[in-house]
C-alpha cells in the first residue's frame, strides 16, 4: 500500500465536528480550510481554521451540501484531503467519489463501502451474510397489503417500525402502534423518506420492546486489520436521536460484551471497513439477545466517550489509515479502564424539543478534574436556525460510571451556564439524576415514558435569580450593617 502525506485538510462540515476535526490536525501540525455560508461568517470554525472560503448562502443545499462548492475550495486553499466530519456531505458515496476524482484524499471509507451501508436493506442481506443477528422484517415493501400478510404468515404482533431505507438520524421513523394506524404511518414514513434522502423505499421491521441502542465502535486500515474500541450505550434518546451516550454500556455482561464486539468484527472485516465506522444494534433486555441495525460509514457524535476510556483519537487513526499507515496496535492492547458519559447540549426548549435560536449571550464552560468539551460556539456567537441545534458536547470521565455521573452533576449544575437560548441542559440533568438511570434501567422509550417527572425536577435559573440574590445581598446589608467577614 503506498503511502501518502496529508499537507491541509478541509472540513466539509461547521460547528462542532468542524472544530474537533481541527484540534487533531492543529496536534499533527497540519493546516487547516474552513468553509462557511453567510450566517457563518464569524463561526467559531471559521476563526480557528488556518484559511476560510465562503461557500454560499444560508440554505444547506446552496452551502453545505454542494459538493462543487466543497472541491472548489479544497482546490482553491491548496488543501490536498477532504474529511466530512458527521452530517451533511458525511455518508454520500457521490460526494466521496467526487472528491476521489478530483484528485483528493477522502478520510473515510471507501465510497462502495458508504453506498452498500447507506441503503438499510442491502446492510441487513450483508448482515445476514455474515451470520449477524438481524431483526424480523421485510424489505421494499409497496404497500400495506405486503405488511399484514407478513405479520400474519410470521405472527407478528405490534407494534412495528417503518423505516427509510436510505439515511438514519431518526429521519423516515414511524412506530406503528395498531392496524388502524397503519396506512397513515406507511404515507409518513414515505414521505419523509423522500424529503430527506430522495428516496421514499420503506422496509418494516419488528418493534423491540424496551429496547437498549447499544453500538461498536471499530477502526480498520488498509492492509486488513479491523480492530473495535468497545461499545457505547445512546439508548436515552428523544424522537429517535441520540442525547446521551456512555462507554461502556450497564447493560452487558462480559460474555455479552465480547460477542457483540466480535460480531461487529466479523462484519466490518466482511465488507472490508477503513478508517472509523461504527456498527449499531438493538439490545432485547427480555431475550438478552442484539439485532443488527445499521452501519454508520462515518466518524460519530459519540466518539469522544471512546476516546476517553480508551485514551485513543480516533481523528487522528482516520488520518493515519487515508495515509497508508497500519494501524498501531492490536485487539489485545485495547484495555478501556474508565467509565466515559456524553450529554449533548443542544439550542431547543427542554419541555418541548422546539429549537431555540439567536445570540448566546453568556457562556461558562464547565472545567475540572473529568471534564471535556467540544464546543462549535463562544460567548457572544449565533446559533442560526439553518442547521443542527447541537452546540456543545459536554463530557465527564471517572473511575466507574457512579463517578462519571457525579461528574456529569456537577458540569451540568454547578458550572455550565448558557444564557440568550434555551438549551435541553435541565431536562439532561433531571435525567442523570432520575433513580432509574442511575440503577442503569431505562430504554429507548424512557425519555417519553418519564417526560413529566423530569420537567418536574427543573430546576431553572435565570438572570433574575441572580439579581434578586444581589438585592437581597444588598438589603442584608443595609440592614444589619457591615459584618464581621467584610
């Protein structure tokens, strides 16, 4: 395999990848091109890449999306690779090809790798393939007609799940809870589908009951090594995305944990996986049993949790793999000896999911012993409302999970504090301090089950908290007279 040198990189991407992407090339020394639209102007990416090309307008499809737009500026700032970072561009085998063709190093996998993973059915034939747990389902299905003979020749009672066949984040997701809901849900699954990723192709698969989200996190080179970094839990999720994350998962046992592992392993070094990719699957607690989901062909929101219980950057092996390297150690050097959790701070209303935007108008970031964070803001920056609402990745590290949570109470509580929008800080912390999280028993449906008791437990300050305990201060003062400790 012939080596290659990376002399710039441009991140196809804004705000929080962008800048995380950034930090591991400003480690290697390599430069840096920024892109943005016009709201992005005085983006936090912006000011710290080495150069920045403007790429278009507000509109994702006239900025972030265009893909001619993208290799212009790779071309024009000299940059000699493209990494995509997550969203966006990210899983589009198109643009991984166009960027191949222009001459550029795509750091990531293989665009026929991205295009086998991105099409969910061909996923789970591979899968299958490879004697990976999948769960019952069809494929392609034309209409509701196909669903209840499947249900009834395979017995299987609701609910059910309708899913895009192309894309993920939760976009193209309908739970079908009875048969009089069906044909409305099979319209609003097609619909979304084609809307988001163009294509309305459905598939239909059973409902896991109190399901866990638990996924493997693999890296593989160019010469046939493929190695997984463990497992992380993102069972705690709102309208099917993700919202906190923990390395590893309370849900296995050691057994459970090498078989799931492995499996991923096994299916990745099948369908010969480079670089970082991650394998999902859904955890039975009734069955103890996984099935199969999806593979994600890019580097994850999460891969920080397996970064810090790992000690590893992951940004850093994408690099080294697209350069022709070998990955540096094997499956037995990988000893994760930490409990890592991931709350993801995003600009939406904690009682209602509604996106909040504007100008952030105070910002104390959390700091301390086990604390990290990936920011895409500062104080005084826009959070327009074009894009994602995730600002701020807020993660805590201890010596076994009840530290990482006391450490996650305390950066949410006591030290992160984000005024000019509303932010799911509250509702992220009435969930790490829910009894039943701490004992590790909830599932995928926890947040919607519980929604009324974590509002309950908000506690919400203001700057009218804090000027009312200045005039108290004030009048305490005034009252008494100067004290002893003044």
């Amino acid at each position: 395999m012939n080596k290659r040198n990376i002399n710039k990189v441009l991140i196809a991407n804004r705000g929080v990848p962008a800048v995380r992407i950034m930090h591991t090339c400003r480690d290697r020394k390599i430069p840096t091109t920024a892109v943005y639209s016009a709201p992005d102007r005085l983006a936090h990416h912006v000011f710290m890449a080495d150069t920045a090309v403007h790429i278009g307008e507000a509109p994702p499809v006239e900025s972030y999306l265009n893909m001619d737009k993208m290799i212009d500026a790779a071309l024009m700032s000299k940059a000699d690779a493209i990494h995509p970072g997550w969203g966006f561009l990210a899983e589009n085998e198109k643009f991984a090809q166009r960027v191949i063709d222009a001459g550029l190093i795509w750091i990531g996998p293989s665009p026929k790798v991205i295009r086998l993973m991105g099409d969910k059915i061909a996923a789970k034939e591979l899968a299958q393939k490879a004697n990976v747990p999948t769960i019952p389902g069809i494929s392609n299905v034309p209409d509701i007609n196909r669903i209840k003979k499947w249900m009834e020749t395979e017995k299987v009672a609701f609910p059910i799940m309708i899913k895009a066949a192309a894309g993920g984040g939760g976009k193209g997701m309908v739970k079908v809870e009875s048969e009089d809901r069906m044909a409305q849900a099979f319209a609003q699954a097609r619909s979304e589908a084609k809307k988001a990723f163009g294509d309305e192709t459905v598939l239909v698969e059973k409902y896991i009951e109190r399901g866990r989200h638990i996924e493997v996190q693999i890296v593989g080179d160019e010469h046939g090594n493929v190695i997984h970094l463990f497992e992380r839990e993102c069972t705690l999720q709102r309208r099917n995305q993700k919202i906190i994350e923990e390395a590893p998962s309370p849900t296995l046992d050691e057994d459970l944990r090498q078989e799931i592992c492995f499996t991923a392993v096994r299916l990745m070094r099948e369908i010969g996986y480079t670089t970082a990719g991650t394998v999902e699957f859904i955890f039975d607690s009734s069955t103890r049993k996984f099935y199969f989901l999806e593979v994600n062909t890019r580097l994850q929101v999460e891969h920080g949790i397996t970064e810090l219980i790992t000690g590893l950057d992951i940004v850093g092996i994408m690099l080294d793999v697209v350069m022709g390297k070998k990955l540096p150690f094997k499956q037995s050097d990988i000893r994760p000896n930490r409990w890592a959790l991931e709350v993801r701070i995003n600009a939406e209303d904690p009682k209602t999911f509604s996106p909040s935007f504007g100008a952030i108008t105070r910002l104390e970031i959390p700091h301390g012993p086990g604390v990290r964070i990936a920011s895409g803001v500062y104080e005084g920056a826009d959070i327009p409302p074009y894009y994602d609402s995730l600002f701020m990745l807020l993660m805590t590290a201890g010596a076994d999970r009840e530290d990482a949570v006391r450490t996650m109470d305390r950066a949410l509580s006591r030290n992160l504090r984000v005024e000019g929008v509303k932010t799911l800080a509250p509702l992220l912390l009435s969930i790490i301090r829910h009894p039943a999280f701490i004992k590790g028993e909830f599932s995928t449906r926890f947040i919607e089950e519980h929604m009324d008791e974590l509002i309950s437990m908000f506690k919400e300050k203001t700057s009218e908290d804090e000027a009312l305990k200045v005039a108290r201060y004030v009048a305490e003062i005034s009252a008494l007279g100067s004290q002893k400790w003044m």
